[in-house]
C-alpha cells in the first residue's frame, strides 16, 4: 500500500517498506574456540536463519520548470527481527537492521528525447551496531553477539550518481550511468570483512529498453565495477599469558563486480 499525491507542479509520495533476509554462517567455530562469542550455540553453522522487518519511505518530486525535476527522498530504518540463529555472532542479541538513507537529486532534459540526472545519497550504516562496530574486540572473551559486540566497522556512506537516458525512437530507450561511493570499511577492519568484503567504490551501468508493443516492453541493463582492494592488519588470533598475540600478517580482501538483468514489463 502506498500514498501518492500531485499538488501542481509536486508530487508526494510514502510507502511502506518490507524487509526480509536470509542468512547463514559455516566455518567461524575458530571464534568459539576463544571464548568470544556470548552465546557460543548460536554461533555458527546453524543453517539458515530468515528473518523480517519493516521501515517506511517518502520522497518529493518539485518540477522547477517543465524541463528541470528536483527530488528528495529517505528511508527509515528497516526494523528487522534478530538472527536468533545467529546471536552469538551479531551484536545485540544477532540484531542486523538495515540502515537508514537519504537522497536528493535533479533531472534535466538536455532535449526532448534526452535527460541527464545527478542524485546524492547518504547511507547511515552508523546507526546499525553489528554493521558499524568496531571489529578489533572480536576475539575477546564474550564479545561476539552481545549489546556492545563487535561489528564490520563500516562508516556512513556518501555517494554521487550520474546518469543519461536517451529515448531514441518511440520503442527504443538507452540509458547509461556511473557511481561513486566514499570507502565503507577501514584497514583496521580488514580481516572481521572476510565475510563482508563490500569495499568497491566505482559502478558503471548501461541498459537498453524497447517496446514490442503499446502494453509489453524488454529491459536489459549490466553493470561492472572494478576491482578495490583494502589491507589491514590481522586481528589477535590466541590468547596466553601474556594476554593476545598481535599477529604481524596482513590481510587483503578485494570486490570485483559483474551484473546483468533482463526484465519483461506489461503494462495493464
């Protein structure tokens, strides 16, 4: 169910917003073996785990002139349900809500058949403890899944899009796009990101649009992202009499990204 409003020249709009995830962990039991997770039964190599939740979104479209657009839009948080499978690895009882954003943006027709669009987006990953936690306490006796647990470390979030669509002909639309985004994840983070390696920064997208008829049309869109790597330090990986062992090794993980959609619409 959504609301939708036009008032002259703006239009408004809020809807609410389902969220579902499906995770499961194998292989972590090395953190068990320390004694740093809260709940050690619910640690690792529990199966899946899905959960639920729900947020709310809104945003204002305001045509300036009837060639210029300019747009805000935000998301609240998405209130998920805790991985109780999961809730000696996530902190906060395996608490994994999905954060927060806000977004303005403009669009310009450049000529009738070609718009040019620019958008800014802040991510509040800040705001989710088992996302941005620091991980350094990772191994300490208990910390895993407790309230002030360890987490990925990942920052907030900026990030600049650009894109143009060109609508060809009556049945044939291009579209092609790029965006950059502000490093989540800092090197004293690195190696509790083995399993989250999110740190590319670059997209490039391009798509194509063609009705095969008044009621049907295909979309085929790609997008690649170039290789990013982030080293960092290994975190302590025992504990003796002397407290932990720094470990002089350096981790490095890396994302490289390819995508490709086809979709069919039909219009009712």
């Amino acid at each position: 169910m959504a609301f939708a409003k036009q008032f002259g020249n703006v239009s408004v709009g809020v809807a609410p917003v389902l969220g579902a995830q499906y995770f499961e962990a194998k292989g972590l039991s090395v953190f068990g073996a320390f004694g740093a997770s809260s709940s050690p039964a619910n640690l690792t190599d529990n199966g899946h785990d899905l959960e639920f939740g729900i947020g709310v979104r809104g945003g204002i479209e305001w045509a300036l002139t009837p060639s210029i657009r300019l747009g805000f839009a935000g998301a609240s948080k998405i209130y998920m349900q805790p991985f109780g499978s999961y809730k000696g690895l996530f902190a906060e009882q395996g608490g994994f809500d999905i954060p927060a954003n806000l977004q303005t943006g403009v669009a310009v027709d450049v000529m009738p058949n070609l718009t040019a669009m620019v958008d800014y987006k802040h991510i509040f990953y800040s705001d989710v403890a088992s996302i941005t936690n620091a991980s350094a306490s990772a191994l300490m006796p208990g910390n895993l899944g407790s309230s002030t647990g360890a987490g990925f470390g990942w920052q907030d979030v900026d990030a600049i899009k650009v894109g143009l669509e060109w609508r060809a002909t009556d049945k044939l639309t291009l579209r092609a796009g790029y965006n950059w985004n502000s490093q989540a994840i800092q090197s004293k983070d690195v190696m509790f990101n083995i399993i989250a390696p999110g740190v590319v920064q670059s997209q490039f997208t391009g798509g194509v649009a063609y009705k095969i008829s008044p009621k049907m049309e295909i979309e085929f869109a790609a997008l690649y992202a170039p290789r990013v790597n982030v080293t960092g330090p290994e975190l302590p990986i025992a504990f003796g009499p002397g407290g932990p062992f720094n470990s002089t090794h350096v981790v490095d993980i890396s994302l490289q990204e390819f995508e490709a959609t086809v979709g069919l619409k039909y219009h009712y």
